[in-house]
C-alpha cells in the first residue's frame, strides 16, 4: 500500500512538472529556449512521466496562448464566466484541444508560431495504443502492491491526472482566492503557498506577466518548478530569456 501511495505523489508532481514547465512555460510562453534536440528528449519525458494523461505540447501551447488572449471573453477556451458548470468547461477545453491537436479548427498564426510540434511522435504519444499500454500498467502496479480494496479508488484519479491539474486551475483559480494585479480577467491567486500545483495557482501573477519563468511575486509565493527552470538553466539544459517584470507597485491596493 505505501508503494502505491508513493506512486501515486510521484506521478502527481512528475507529471504536473513536465505540464507547466514544458507545456506552459516553454511551449505557450516561450519563458526560456532549448536546442531542437533538448526539445525532442522533453516531448518525450512529457509523454513518460505523463503515461495516459498525456498532453500535446502543440495543442497544450496554441489553446494557452489563445486563453491568455480572450481571457474570460466568449472566445476563451476555458472561462468558468461563461460555463455554467466545472464539467461543462472541461468537456468544453477537451474538445477544443481535440480539434487544436488534430489540426480540424482554423487557428491565427499568431497563436500556433514557434510552438513545438512533432506530429510523428505527438500521434503515437496520443493514441489509444499508447494510453491503453500505459493504463494496463498502471493496473498491473496496483495489482502487485494494494493490500486493501479501497486503495483502488486512486486508480481513476491518476488516469486522470491532467485534466484534473486543467480543472484547479482554470476553474477554481478564476473563482476562489486573491489578486496581486488588476488585470482584464478574473484570474486569481488560488493558494498563498503553492504546495500543491508547482507554481501554477499564482495564475493571477501569471496573467500580469505571462512570459515570466517565475510565478512569484510576493516573499511567501514560492515557485518550486522555478527553481528547477534556474537549475536546468545553470547546467547550460535551457536558457532563460529576460523578461518584463511587472513592479511591485502596480499591486491591488488593499481594499
């Protein structure tokens, strides 16, 4: 049963690692560079650490980018401002992702330029082959080392894990929290100290500054997948570009 439990922290955060510092810093933002090569070996970690809840880094990027330019407008892939309900807004960003992916909707150059797609292996990455392979292993872990019935009710949160990462996010972080910025959308800063998502709940600090690699802003807003950006940066893996900050002194006034 512990094995499972490490398993199950352990594909948590590896996979939301490679989400927002693949998908959503480097694919949609561009907040860092890396060589053609470097790129290929983190397609590939995406779709190892991310096993059946992997998501295109071409499909993941184009509808970010779209996100940040119709936030909470009717043209926002995913605006709780405009779904009634948290499943109908995930139903809603699947399937414009779907259609993203497999290149079936029109999109601006502007949202699709420069961002990495590898269509041979992004298709098999996808594909029910690959999903289905990954979830029988999953299954199979769970075979070897449950002890207890219950514990088996994991299982379907961890096959699920990226759409639940979207889900906290784009729903609760437009909903639940507070602002640093005033910004043009609803997005807020969902947890003061980010234990949970890497990161990812400052998205009203994301907003202010999309291209940053940081998504700190205040001394208690520590970014855990920064700190592997400055790591990985240090090591010659990526290079960080240099981006705008936006200033302290354009915070919310406290009300």
């Amino acid at each position: 049963m512990t094995a499972i439990f490490i398993f199950f922290i352990a594909t948590w955060y590896l996979s939301l690692f490679f989400q927002t510092f693949f998908l959503h810093r480097y694919s949609a933002h561009k907040a860092f560079t890396m060589s053609k090569r470097t790129e290929k070996v983190f397609y590939f970690l995406t779709w190892f650490f991310q096993g059946p809840n992997y998501l295109s880094p071409y499909g993941y990027g184009v509808m970010h980018r779209m996100h940040h330019a119709f936030a909470d407008t009717p043209q926002d892939p995913h605006s709780p401002k405009y779904d009634e309900s948290i499943w109908k807004m995930m139903w809603k960003t699947k399937t414009i992702y779907s259609d993203i992916t497999n290149k079936v909707m029109d999109v601006e150059a502007r949202f699709t330029d420069g961002v990495p797609d590898w269509q041979p292996f992004d298709k098999f990455a996808r594909s029910w082959y690959s999903r289905l392979t990954w979830g029988a292993l999953y299954v199979a872990f769970y075979y070897q080392f449950a002890t207890v019935w219950w514990i088996w009710l994991l299982l379907p949160v961890q096959l699920l894990f990226s759409p639940i990462h979207g889900a906290i996010i784009n729903w609760f972080a437009h909903k639940y929290g507070y602002r640093n910025f005033e910004v043009g959308d609803t997005s807020r800063n969902f947890l003061p100290l980010d234990f949970l998502m890497m990161g990812e709940s400052y998205h009203n600090n994301h907003h202010a500054n999309g291209n940053s690699p940081n998504f700190g802003v205040k001394w208690h807003e520590l970014d855990p997948t920064y700190f592997m950006i400055k790591l990985l940066n240090g090591l010659g893996v990526i290079n960080i570009k240099k981006s705008k900050s936006v200033k302290l002194n354009t915070l919310k006034k406290a009300a």
